[in-house]
C-alpha cells in the first residue's frame, strides 16, 4: 500500500508531504505480473507535481527519496506561491480520486497538521 502524507501547518498553509511503499495494486498473470498501474500513476502525479514546483514555478524544495522503498519526502523551504497552492491542490485531488477509484488498501492520502 501507498501512503501519501500532506502537511499542512494550523493555518491550512502547504508544508511538504511524503509518500511511503509501493501500491500492491498489480494483477499476477499466467505468464507473469502486469505493470503496477495505480503506482506508476501516482509516481507520475507526485514527481510532476515536485518538477512542476521546482522548474516552471521556482520554489526551493528539500528533496529526500529512496526509490526501492517507494519513499520520497519534499519539503517546502518558504510559503508556497498561490501558482504552486494550485499545483498541489491539483495533485491531492488527483490522489484523493485515485485512492477513491482503486481502494485504500492500495492508496491512502492522509493530511497532517505540523
């Protein structure tokens, strides 16, 4: 199961977010295991989401991942601009379907206050 963390401080402003493991959604097959779709979508989401954020709107981010794991962590250094709130409004929609389509016990999108 994913496990997507996105913090947020008591005044509802974007701190960071982390995500831990691999889905588990991929379906074993007669000759051999499909390519995990549920997990491949997230990956996409959240590692366009951490380029989008860093390149196209300039903020600075504290990166942490270890691929065979399934574990990245993307902390924002400053306040968010309101083109980047979007942006990550964008992905935990995104995610929050996902979770919604394929299961919980595959995708878990959870907010934290820190």
């Amino acid at each position: 199961m994913t496990t997507i963390i996105i913090r947020k401080d008591h005044e509802g402003i974007y701190r960071g977010f982390y995500c831990m493991g691999h889905a588990g959604y991929a379906k074993k097959r007669l000759f051999g295991t499909e390519p995990d779709i549920l997990c491949a979508a997230i990956s996409v989401l959240v590692q366009s989401t951490i380029g989008s954020l860093s390149q196209l709107a300039g903020e600075e981010l504290k990166l942490t991942q270890n691929e065979e794991t399934g574990f990245i962590k993307c902390d924002f250094q400053d306040v968010l601009q309101d083109k980047s709130v979007f942006l990550m409004d964008s992905m935990v929609f995104s995610l929050q379907n996902l979770s919604r389509q394929y299961g919980e016990q595959y995708l878990q999108v959870k907010i934290e206050e820190v």
